[in-house]
C-alpha cells in the first residue's frame, strides 16, 4: 500500500511540474487580459535600411513579452477618462489647449479612434486603466512581427482593402475625393483585418504616439535605442534635456500609405500645440 501511495504522488508530483514547465513556456505566460493581445518575448528586426535616414541602422532588437491594445482606444473609452475627471491634466499644466477632434461630431463616433490628444493626455489615459504607452521598439515590433514585414500584413503595398489611408486623393479610403478634406474621416477601429499578433489599424487610421524621445536615427541615439528592452532616450521619461519631440507611428487616414510602414517615424512635439495634428494612441502593459 505504501508503495502505491508513494508511485501516484511521484506521478502527480510529475505531472504538476510538466505543467508548470508548459505554462510559463507559453507566450506571456499563458496569461489573458481582454481586448488585448500577447506579443512574446524574442528579437525582432527594427529599423529599415531601404527607406528613410532616421529609420537607420536596420538591427535585430530582443524585447520581453508584452501585451498591446487589440484597437486603437476609441472615443467611448476615452470618454471614461473625462467623465472620471481624467485626462485633462495637460490642459491645466498647459502642456496642451485642446482635448479631442477638433473638426467635430464627424470624427467623434463612438468606435472611431480618438484624435487630437497630446503625448502627455495618451500618457495619462494609459495610467487611467493601468496601462501604459508602448515604446517605439515594442510598437514595431507589434506591427511588423520578428521577422520585420513591410507592414502589419506582409510585404505588399498598402491599399484602401488593407488599411484606412489616403488613396488617389480619398481620405479615409472615402468613397469619392470631398470639396474639404478633412470631411473625408477615420474610420471605426477594426475595419480591416488584423496584422500580426491579431491587432487592428497597425497601418492607417489614426497615427499612435509611443513613449520614446525623437532622435535623428537609431545610430544618433546610440546606447539609448540598443540593447535589451530600448526605451530611448532618457527612458521615454516626460522630461528629457535636449529632446523635444517624441514619436508617432503608424500613419493614418490623411496620408498615402508609405507613410504607414511599421518602420515609419514621425516627431512631432508632445504638447500637439500651437500646431494641432489629429494623433491617437494604444496602451501596452507588462506580463507581471
């Protein structure tokens, strides 16, 4: 009888191991937070030698597992934030003087992507819901996958089938060309299939700010875009001598879509003032 007792405890002893191993072998350790998706620890190709001088050197880049927001955040979340009091932090700072769309109702459905908030409301918003901003290296790697794609579906050209971008002059993939641009709007989050990882609008729809501080290429930036888990300069941190613009990826509605390459960098400054852009964001969040 001892002996039985002691061959199933070694049995269950076994098996609970295995599935200890198994767990934490999976992708984020297996586990699943809503609405957003699991990008797994490992090296990924960053940068692009082909194309633009700030999107140099190409380099292989190792990143931990990490999740990311499955959509863009839509005017309806963002609507949480300012009916709990939240995200207007910037205004009383004077970091920004406008919270949200600018051009109106139009671009203010409740499944569209939020646009015209600063680096610093993306930021707060991100902390609203225990998130935070993704880095630049996170945020490419999410669009592109490990093996460094063009864009969020492979390699070939963007189109009005794959992304919302600016086509032969439709804005927004619009039907016809409108007397006024900025009539022809973003779309709602997830209309196009999903890139790598399962994440929608990677490419088009709204621009997406990330935590990193501009630099004028990877090389310029040195140790600070290297290495494991890069943050750039000064850690992305909200304030950073010498640095004063940060990033937005992903292009959108308003420009053609070379500009929605996963390896496109665009700076603009955080305050998204005196010169109003219509940028949005999602949120990451650690594995721990």
């Amino acid at each position: 009888m001892n002996f039985l007792i002691i061959l199933l405890a070694s049995f269950l002893f076994a098996d609970c191991h295995l599935l200890s191993e198994g767990l934490f072998e999976k992708p984020c350790a297996g586990k699943i937070i809503p609405d957003m998706k699991c990008i797994p620890e490992g090296e990924f190709i960053r940068g692009s030698n082909k194309f633009e001088k700030n999107e140099k050197p190409e380099a292989k880049i190792y990143l931990d597992g990490f999740f990311m927001d499955t959509h863009e955040v839509t005017n309806e979340k963002f609507e949480q934030c300012l009916h709990a009091g939240r995200c207007r932090d910037c205004l009383s700072s004077k970091k920004c003087d406008f919270v949200g769309a600018r051009y109106g109702k139009i671009y203010q459905r409740p499944k569209q992507p939020v646009v015209g908030v600063s680096w610093y409301t993306a930021s707060e918003y991100c902390q609203f819901v225990g998130k935070r901003l993704p880095t630049e290296a996170e945020w490419e790697k999410a669009a592109r996958g490990s093996a460094g794609d063009v864009y969020p579906w492979g390699n070939e050209s963007a189109t009005c089938q794959k992304a919302i971008i600016e086509e032969e002059g439709r804005k927004g993939c619009a039907l016809k060309k409108l007397e006024k641009p900025h009539w022809m709007t973003t779309d709602d989050v997830g209309t196009r299939a999903p890139g790598h990882y399962g994440l929608f609008d990677m490419a088009g729809n709204s621009w997406e700010w990330v935590s990193d501080w501009y630099s004028p290429s990877y090389e310029v930036c040195g140790p600070a875009c290297q290495g494991k888990n890069p943050k750039g300069p000064c850690n992305g941190d909200k304030e950073c001598p010498g640095h004063n613009k940060k990033i937005v990826k992903g292009g959108s509605w308003w420009w053609p879509g070379s500009m929605a390459r996963g390896s496109y960098r665009r700076a603009h400054v955080p305050e998204n003032f005196p010169e109003y852009h219509h940028f949005g964001f999602r949120c990451a969040k650690d594995i721990l």
